[in-house]
C-alpha cells in the first residue's frame, strides 16, 4: 500500500510500527461554533483511510482532539456571557452530531485539550530541563527553534527563509523571545480567561503542545500516520514535530498526511473569510451521505470546489448505488430457491474484478475517486446480470460485495427516508384527534412511529412541540 508522506514529498510503501497496528493521530476542530463543510473535508477522508486500513485487517487506533480551550472560544463565550467550558460543550456535541450523520466513526478516543493539561506542563518542564524551552519574566513559556536543526523538514522551509519573513513581521510585545521564530507553549491568563497553575505562571497552554502530548499519552512516543487539513502543516505540525522529538528523542509521526482545501469560486472555505456553509446548512437540503460522496469523488490531496452542480452529480451517483442494491434486495426476496447454477459462479468470480479493481485504487494512496469508478462497474454489472430468475443467493452474494465496497467510504446502500414537516404536523393532528376520541393506542403508536423517524414529541401547556433527534 502507497501513502504519500508530506515529510518525503513522495508516495511510499506503507509499514506501520508495529505489524497489524496502526496508530493514528487527526487533528480536530476547535470547538466554537457549528463546523463548516471544509472542517468536514479532513474528517471524511481519514474516517476512510481508517476504515480502509480496518478492511485491510489492521487495528486502528485511532485518536482525535477537541481543541476546548482557545482565544475563539473564549471570545465567543464573552459575546454570549456565559464560561468557556458552556460554549465548547455545546459545539462539541454539536459536531458529534454532524460527524454522526455524515457516517464519521467516532475516534477510539476524542481528548480534550483542558483534560490534559497535567500533561503539557510536564512535557513544557522536559523541554525547559533539556534546554529546548525557556521561561520569559513574565511567565510565558517559549520553544527555542533554532535547538532544533531539523525544524523546517515537514514543510520544507529552511531557516533562514523563515527567519528574514519573520523579521518583516515580528509584532510588538513579542520582544521577551529570544529570536523572531520561538513559539509560545506557555502563557499568562489574562482577565475573564479559564486559567491553569503551573511552575511559570496562571496559565493556559499553547495550541500546538495539545497535539504532542495526546498523541503521545494515547497512542505513544512514536505514531504511524498524523492527519489533518494542509493548512496545518505550518506551523502546527511543524511545531509539534519540534516538541514531540525534542522531548522524546525520537521520530515523532512515520507518516504525515495532508487534506487539500474545500474551496468556493478557489478560495480556501474558511470562518474569517465567512465564504462558507455549515454542515447543518447542507444537511437541511442534502442526505449528508451525499457531501460525503462529494468529498470521496475527489483525491484527498486534490483542491475540491463547493458547488451545487457537483452535489446533484453526486446525489444521482448515490442514488445510482442505492438503486442497484434494492434491486439486489428484490432478487433476495422473490429470485429461485436452489444453489448458485454454474453461470452465476463464473459471474461471481468475474465481480472479483472490481473488488481488485477498488483496492488497487485505495491501495494507490487512497484513490477513492477511482475506487468509487471500480463501485460503479460492479453496479453497471449487477443491474445487467442480476435478473428476476437469478437465485436468491446470487443476489445475496453480489449484494455482499456491493455493501463491503460501499462501508469503506461509509456510504449506507438504504435509502434514508425523509420526513417532511407537513408530514409530522399531519401526524401530530392526527395524534390529537385519537387522544381527543380516547384512543391512547393509536395516539402511542403515533408517536413510536415519529420517534422511529427521529422525531420526538413534547406534550407542554402551550401544546405539542417537537424535534428531530
Ligand atoms: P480548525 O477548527 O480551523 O482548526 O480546523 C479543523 C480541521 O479542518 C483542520 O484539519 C483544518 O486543516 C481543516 N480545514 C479547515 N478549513 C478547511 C478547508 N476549507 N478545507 C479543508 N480542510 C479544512
Ligand atoms: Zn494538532
């Protein structure tokens, strides 16, 4: 199997620490607000190289951070008076949420930052102990770049290159670093903020130790593959490179892998620019199944653009796959009783094809375009061979290739079914009338039948509300 590292520039054959384990570190969302759809990006594409390594038998330990202590998160919980704690609580089941519904595994382990914070401090001390970091007079920790000759090598910049755009850039109240490039692991609460003690100062820390320290009590000193979007690169994983191999002495992550932006009209979809779409938004009009088959049509390390014509393509893509495997499920119920006739076996063996087909793509740095062309012909070939004399094990049989296929990039071949408002006020009406006449059976299984659909009623004095759940 191919993984294009970003450390080697280079696609390279894939060998994991430890034989028939990967251990696999994403970076997670800070968590402040709904995620947009170009937060998605990064947690659909290695929720598929995870489940792709499962098929291929590995065991995944797969562990993901939510940032829930930062200057976003803070501001927001200022803007709403209420603690920090409230305001990463809320987005972070929120993002569950979205993460559920766009099919995303929950990681074996989600830490939060200000759960580990016992951690920081101490891998801060080592670095202080070992003279990679040191105190300012007013607390504030910081990482001394230049200890480290290796800095530079997962984005390939050089120092000096750094060193001269830094200096154009250096901003006041920055003078207690000892050079332009130190990083800050360290620093000193100010009013209002959620703050720590550590040996330095009332505190909290720096955003990029967060992701050494989880990734090391969690999954250990040295990793197999570190994700997250392009935009991290630099400085995050830069510098967690930095702190993690200056206080373990040792390589940090085997392989670094990179998501390419989610873009609108070419421009990267971002909060600040305010050119984006949350996850809610597009799953108010779209089966979220549908931006995941967006997101998967496209390689991972490709620019993807947002746009309504490549979400209907992609719905009637969907659809096309889903279609096929109702006719799968027709065949397995009124096909022939009996054992598998010759054909059908020689056709069994000839869909082999496309299985190789899907693996040599995701074999190929996870080409999940081409692995969802290899899906594709195997519908195109199951929609002409499948056929109402078939047996019902034929069906069966290619019903099982189509669904092991379609569950690596966690596409669902039942078709979600929608429940429009109209419908569950109609249902609610008719609900009333049944307890108006004392029929509490009828006006109970209304409800079940709602709560089935993922909705559910509160009775309350100012008359029936609902929600989706
Ligand atoms: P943030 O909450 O901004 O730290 O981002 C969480 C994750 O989403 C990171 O891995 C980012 O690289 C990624 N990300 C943010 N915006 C985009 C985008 N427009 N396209 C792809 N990935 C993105
Ligand atoms: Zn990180």
């Amino acid at each position: 199997m191919k993984v294009y590292n970003t450390l080697s520039k280079s696609k390279e054959e894939f060998a994991p620490l430890e034989e028939g384990k990967v251990k696999m570190y994403v970076c997670g969302p800070t968590v402040y607000n709904l995620i947009h759809i170009g937060n998605a990006r990064p947690m659909i594409v290695f929720d598929t190289v995870r489940r792709y390594l499962e098929y291929r038998g590995y065991q995944v330990d797969y562990v993901s951070n939510f940032t829930d202590v930062d200057d976003k998160i803070i501001a927001k919980a200022i803007e709403e008076g209420v603690s920090a704690e409230e305001i990463s609580q809320r987005y972070m089941k929120e993002c569950q949420k979205d993460m559920e519904d766009m099919n995303v595994k929950p990681a074996t382990i989600h830490p939060l930052a200000t759960q580990e914070i016992d951690g920081m401090i101490e891998m801060i001390q080592t670095l202080v102990d070992k003279g990679f970091a040191y105190p300012a007079s007013d607390g504030t920790v910081y990482f001394r770049v230049k200890r480290f000759s290796e800095y530079g090598k997962l984005s390939h910049k050089n120092l000096e290159d750094l060193q001269s755009g830094f200096r154009s850039l250096q901003v006041s109240g920055e003078g207690q670093k000892e050079d332009p490039l130190d990083f800050v692991l360290w620093k000193p609460k100010k009013e209002g903020e959620p703050f720590w003690p550590s040996p330095w100062c009332d505190g909290r820390p720096g955003w990029h130790i967060e992701c050494s320290v989880m990734a090391k009590k969690y999954l250990g000193e040295e990793i197999d593959i570190h994700a997250g979007g392009e935009d991290l690169i630099f400085p995050h994983h830069e510098n967690e490179i930095a702190q993690s191999e200056c206080c373990n002495g040792k390589p940090f992550a085997r392989y670094w892998m990179h998501n390419a932006f989610l873009n609108i009209d070419n421009k990267k979809m971002s909060k600040s620019l305010g050119n984006f779409f949350t996850v809610r938004e597009v799953g108010e009009e779209y089966d979220l199944q549908v931006l995941r088959f967006f997101m998967l049509n496209a390689h991972y390390r490709s620019p993807l653009n947002f746009s309504r014509d490549l979400m209907t393509a992609a719905k009637n893509g969907l659809e096309r796959i889903q279609t096929a495997a109702e006719h799968l499920r027709q065949i397995q119920k009124s096909g022939r009783d009996g054992e598998l006739t010759q054909d059908e076996e020689k056709l069994l063996e000839q869909a082999e094809e496309f299985t190789r087909k899907f693996q040599e793509a995701m074999e190929d740095d996870f080409n999940t375009a081409d692995a969802i062309a290899a899906i594709f012909e195997l519908v195109k070939f199951s929609n002409t061979q499948a056929k109402e004399n078939s047996t019902r094990l034929f069906a069966e049989r290619l019903y099982d290739v189509l669904q092991t296929l379609t569950e690596i990039l966690g596409f669902s071949l039942e078709v979600k079914e929608e429940i429009l408002d109209q419908e569950i006020e109609d249902l609610i009406a008719q609900r009333q009338a049944a307890r108006k006449e004392k029929n509490f059976q009828k006006a109970d299984q209304i409800r079940d039948t709602l709560l089935e659909k993922g909705i559910l009623l509160e009775d309350t004095r100012e008359g029936v509300k609902w929600k989706r759940v």
